[in-house]
C-alpha cells in the first residue's frame, strides 16, 4: 500500500514536472518561431530588393548605351556640319575673288569703251567690245547670284551647327526683316508669315508680333519656305488673338 502512494506520488510530482518544463519551454519555442518566421520574411524581402536593384540596373545600362549612341550620332551630325560649313566658306571665298576679278573686267571694259567711242574705231570693234562688256555684266550678275545663295546656305548650315552644339543659342535674324501673318490656326497655335529664305528668315528664329504698335505675341519659325515659313507661339508670350495682318519683325536682329 505505502509502495503505491509514494509510486503515486512520484507519477504526480513527474507530471507536475513536466508541465513546469513545458509551461518553461513553449515561450522559447514560440519566440524561435518567431524570429524564424522574420528571417524569412526579411530573407524574402532581401530577394525582392536585389532583383530590382538588378533590373533597375539593366535600364541603366541600357539608358546609358543609348544616350552613348546618341551622343556619337549628335557629333557625327556636328562634324558633318562643320565640313559643309567650311566648304561654302571657301566656296565664297573662292567666288568673291572671282567676282572681284570680274568686276575689275567690268570696269576695265567700260573704261575701254568710253576711251575708245570717240576714237577712230570701227563699228565692229566697238560691237564687239560693247558685247564683252554685256557679257561681263552678267557674269557679274550671276556671280552675285551664287554668292548670294551661298551666303544665305553658310547662314543656315551655321545655324544648324549652333543650335545642335550651342547652349543658348540665339538665332540672329535680318535687322531690316519685316513681314505679316497670313493665316492663323489657334487650335494648333501656328502662323504662317509672307517672309521666307529669300528674306533671310532661318529656322528657329524668333519674332515679334505686333499691331498698331503694341505687341500681341512672340513666335519661333518651325519651318521655312522659299517665300514664306510657319512659325509656332511662345507659351506665355501671347498677349492677345493673332490675326491676319499683324505686323512680325526680328525678336533678334542680328548686329
């Protein structure tokens, strides 16, 4: 009997033993869980952040090869530009000294002319020396042509080549230029003017739109024509409705 209590006794002391342990343990347990379950999720959230920061990576470098290629297009374009630039210059050249040989025949000739109609020419002789003198007159003309139109394509080449490297550029315009607006489309906040390459108008260039003496906008060419150009309102610079016959002169006349 007394065997029994105490093996009684010894069952009940291990069982109350055992919840103590258990009672003990389980907070541990618990807070293992716990810190596994925010490894994990910091696990995971470390994963997350890599692979964006490796695709975040990718675009770079594929922004930055594409800004490289740009770049080496945008210098190419520069060179190109500058080459074209220098051969009109030297095309000039080479035409001012031919016309300035040309306009010392001219006035040779004529001086020719004049010294010999008193004198004891013959009519052939002064025929042929008064067609040399038309002939060096147009050639004159023509020479003043061409040095006209390479004048105005070195100034358009050597706009292009400011704007595409220049900062700030401002693009200079005729100071005596001066034209009208001869159509208006507000919805697209366009103008088209009756002044063109002809009149020295380049693109880019800015202009002043008025009537009766006050301003009513500012406009900046987009494109231009033989004899005329389209040109596109500056935001923030239009002070009234355009209309047909405004008057337009250079916002930058060159000097």
């Amino acid at each position: 009997m007394l065997r029994r209590i105490i093996l009684i006794v010894a069952i009940v002391a291990g069982l109350a033993a055992v919840g103590v342990n258990i009672g003990v343990v389980r907070p541990k347990i618990q807070q293992l869980q716990a810190d596994r379950d925010s490894q994990r999720s910091q696990k995971e959230t470390f994963h997350n952040e890599l692979i964006k920061t490796q695709n975040d990576l990718k675009v770079t470098k594929a922004t930055l090869e594409q800004t490289q290629t740009e770049l080496a297009q945008t210098k190419t374009e520069r060179d190109d530009l500058a080459k074209k630039v220098t051969a009109a210059n030297t095309q000039i050249a080479d035409l001012t000294d031919k016309l300035n040989k040309t306009t010392k025949q001219l006035n040779d000739t004529s001086d020719k002319l004049a010294a010999y109609t008193g004198t004891g020419l013959t009519p052939p002789e002064i025929v042929a020396l008064d067609k040399e003198l038309k002939d060096t007159r147009t050639a004159l003309a023509v020479a003043n042509d061409e040095k006209a139109v390479l004048t105005h394509t070195v100034a358009k080449l050597q706009n292009q080549l400011e704007l595409l490297i220049g900062k700030n550029y401002v693009v200079p315009l005729p100071p005596g230029l001066k034209g009208t607006v001869m159509a208006v489309d507000p919805k697209w906040n366009f103008v088209v003017l009756n002044i063109g390459e002809d009149q020295g108008v380049l693109q880019s260039g800015e202009l002043l739109v008025s009537r009766d003496g006050r301003l009513v906008a500012k406009v900046i060419v987009s494109s231009v024509q033989k004899d005329r150009c389209i040109a596109n309102m500056v935001p923030g610079w239009q002070l009234g409705d355009i209309i047909e016959g405004d008057e337009v002169i250079p916002a930058h006349p060159a000097s």
